[in-house]
C-alpha cells in the first residue's frame, strides 16, 4: 500500500475535543481520498473486567468504547458519505496504540484535550506523547475555528520554516494544493544581543545580515515550490515560538517539522518551537517528522 492510499487516523475518546477532531479528520479524508479510521484505545480491561461491571448493572468499558467510536463514526459519515469508514476499539495505553497506529497511516488526528484528569492541561499527555514520537505527521486540532478543514476560516496554510524542514514544506504544500489556498511561509530571525554596537558607522548592520541569512534558508526550503501556487514568503525577526503564534491567529492550519533523533532515545523529541505551538497555537498544528 502506498503513502498516498494509507488510512487517516483519528484518536477518539468521546469528549467534545476529540469530536471536533473527528469533524476536521473526515473533512480532511475526503480532501485527501482516502479511508478514515477511528481509534478508541483505553485500559478498560485493566480496571474492570466484563464480569464484574455485569454483576454491577454497569455497561462494561469496551461497551462504553464501542458506543464512544460508533457515535464518533456517524458523526463522521453525516459530515462526509463518501468516505470509507473503519472503528476499533484497543485495550492499551492511548500513546503507545495511537504511535503505533501511526506506522500504517498518511496521518493522525488528535483532540488538544481528553477525558480524565487532563483536562485541565494545555494540551493533553496523550496528543503531546503522540506528537512527539509517531512517525507519521500529527495533527492537533486546537485553537477557535469552525472545525472544517475544507472551508477554513482564514484561507491559508502556515508553514514555520526551520533550519531541516524539508518534510514540512512537501506537507504544507500538499495541504494548500488540497484546499486551493495559499501558502504562508515564515522564516523567524533574531540579532543575537552581543552583536549590538553603538558606533554610527556600523549601526545596523548585523541586523541587515541576519535578516539577509534568514531570507536564504527561506529560499533554500522554497526551491521546489510549484509553479501554479501561491506562495507569500516572510523573515520576521524575533523568537520563533512567538512570531509562529502571532501569525496562527490568520491561518487555518499551522506546520512545523520536528527532527527526530535516534529510535533509541527516550523522551519527548519535540523541539521548542514545536512544543510551545502545540500549547498556545490558536489554529490547529500539524507537527511533520523530520529526520535527522
């Protein structure tokens, strides 16, 4: 099976998050042409067996999760009839099955928040885990939008261009083809403070070069852009995180790449920018791994 034919996933778990989700995923299955697949994974079965809810008069949890993932996927064929619909419902830790559903999927779509005492959170452990360590792009649908990924609100894609972005940038571009909108390409830029000078002669001058170097890895990530698409390419200086929150609040989608390093190390591989987006970013984020 190619990339191209490879499911999307949505990880759901019935709260109004995960819903919304759900309504971004089956609009972006039907952009892209492909399957939506819709995931419960719970550890039900750990903490309450099939016979003990019985004997309480209480629907068992994978009952519970049967009905969350059926809801979920009339929700999804209302919003798109012509996309192939598939459930399951998995006993296991939500990261690990979700990173895993990852490996044979195009993407994975996931709410900011979930049930449970996470809720509180910025973003919730289960989509921050997932983001930072599936294999395919995740996309966290956050921020106050219309839950649409056909018809967003602001009409255009934003792409923070980092030092390996190569991965992003084909991803930003297949999603503003899809939609038929333009491509916001922003390469932020800082003069580092020692840099600074008070002589008359040469005031300036460092910030004209920095500004100079960011236009060029701009440029560079830019090479391949194709000839029929609209591309507004911007250098703006200041911290990364800050100038990408900034311009989400006119985007309807937000891409960064985040490197990967070795299978083997543990904890979370999100660089800052990328963790600090998926927190705050007012539109949702699509986080694209790079490899190193």
């Amino acid at each position: 099976m190619s990339t191209m034919d490879l499911p999307l996933v949505a990880g759901v778990d019935g709260s109004e998050p995960s819903l919304r989700a759900v309504d971004w995923a089956a609009d972006e299955a039907a952009l892209r042409g492909v399957p939506l697949r819709l995931v419960n994974a719970s550890l039900w079965e750990r903490y309450e067996g099939a016979a003990l809810a019985h004997d309480l008069g209480k629907p068992s949890g994978r009952s519970m999760a049967e009905d969350i993932v059926g809801t979920a996927a009339r929700r999804a064929r209302r919003r798109a009839a012509d996309v192939r619909i598939s459930t399951d419902v998995l006993p296991e830790e939500p990261e690990y099955a979700l990173v895993r559903e990852g490996r044979n999927a195009s993407a994975l779509v996931l709410g900011n928040r979930g049930r449970g005492g996470i809720a509180n959170l910025l973003l919730g452990s289960v989509s921050l885990t997932v983001a930072a360590h599936a294999s395919c792009p995740v996309i966290v649908i956050r921020g106050n939008h219309d839950n649409q990924a056909r018809t967003g609100l602001r009409g255009r894609i934003l792409l923070g261009v980092g030092d390996a972005s190569t991965a992003a940038v084909d991803f930003a571009y297949e999603e503003a083809k899809r939609r038929g909108v333009p491509l916001d390409a922003v390469r932020a830029w800082r003069r580092p403070a020692h840099e600074t000078t008070d002589h008359p002669l040469l005031a300036g001058e460092p910030t004209r070069l920095h500004e100079e170097q960011a236009a060029k890895v701009l440029e560079a990530a830019l090479k391949d852009t194709p000839a029929d698409m609209e591309v507004h390419r911007r250098t703006i200086e200041g911290p990364a995180r800050r100038v990408l929150l900034a311009a989400s609040r006119e985007a309807d989608l937000l891409v960064v790449g985040a490197r990967r390093r070795q299978p083997r190390h543990v904890g979370l591989q999100l660089g800052r920018v990328a963790h600090t987006v998926l927190h705050h970013s007012a539109c949702p984020v699509a986080v694209v791994p790079e490899r190193a």
